[in-house]
C-alpha cells in the first residue's frame, strides 16, 4: 500500500469500528452514546500515538532489523504493546466515565476481544474488495 492508500485504509477502519462499537458499548453499559464515542475517538488517536513512539522506543531497544526478529521478540513486542495501551487507557477511561478500574478493565477487554475479531474481518474483506483502488482509480479512469 502507499502513503494515501494506508491513511484510507486506517481512517475507514477507525471509522466503522467506531459505528460498530460505540452504540454496542452503550447498550451494554448503559453510558451514553456521546460519552462512549470520545473514548472511542481517544482510544483511537492515543493507540496511533502510543504506537508510533513505542515502536520507536522497540526498534532503539532490540534493533531496527525486523526481519530477523524471533517469534519469542514478536509476540514480547506485542505483550509489551497491548501491555502499555491498557496501563494507560483502562486508569483513563475509568476515570472519564467515573467508573471503577475493574469496569474499565472490562471494557477494554470487550475492545480487545471486539478488535481481535473484527481487524481480522476487516482486513480480510479491504483486502478482496480493496476500496481504495476501486473509488480512486475509477475516478481517475472516468477522467481519461
């Protein structure tokens, strides 16, 4: 993917997650939709936050030959990941929804078990479809 295609690609994936998920959250916790939807919308930019520095902080650390990197410094990498996004955003997210830790914690995990499913289906159905190529290059074919 290029430039362009990669940031369609991100956009369209936050913003279906978050239609899916804020009503669902609602639902199931009772809060309010427009409460839900900025820790949705926070969540979102803090993850693409979170994940630039600390792949920076990674790469500093054990190297920045990805290539080589062993299954035990992969799946190491995604614990300390997940690991970092929940120590931050669960104290968050209680806070702003003035809710106690455990309810954070559960939250996170719906969002963390929603999103494991959901990136999988995603990414599978951008892939056979590819949105991008088809709206953009059919622009640029009319053009012609």
């Amino acid at each position: 993917m290029q430039t362009k295609e990669r940031i369609f690609h991100a956009i369209t994936f936050e913003a279906i997650a978050l239609a899916i998920i804020v009503p669902s959250a609602a639902l199931l916790t009772g809060n309010a939709t427009g409460e839900l939807a900025i820790v949705g919308i926070g969540m979102s930019l803090f993850t693409v936050v979170w994940n630039y520095f600390y792949n920076i902080l990674f790469d500093r650390w054990f190297g920045s030959d990805r290539s080589n990197r062993s299954l035990a410094k992969r799946v190491g990498h995604t614990f300390g990941f997940e690991g970092g996004l929940i120590f931050f955003t669960v104290p968050t997210i209680a806070w702003f929804l003035q809710i106690s830790l455990w309810g954070a914690v559960l939250i996170e995990a719906g969002f963390l078990i929603f999103f494991f499913f959901y990136a999988t289906g995603f990414n599978w159905a951008y892939d056979r479809v590819q949105p991008y190529k088809w709206l953009f290059n059919r622009k640029a074919n009319a053009m012609v």
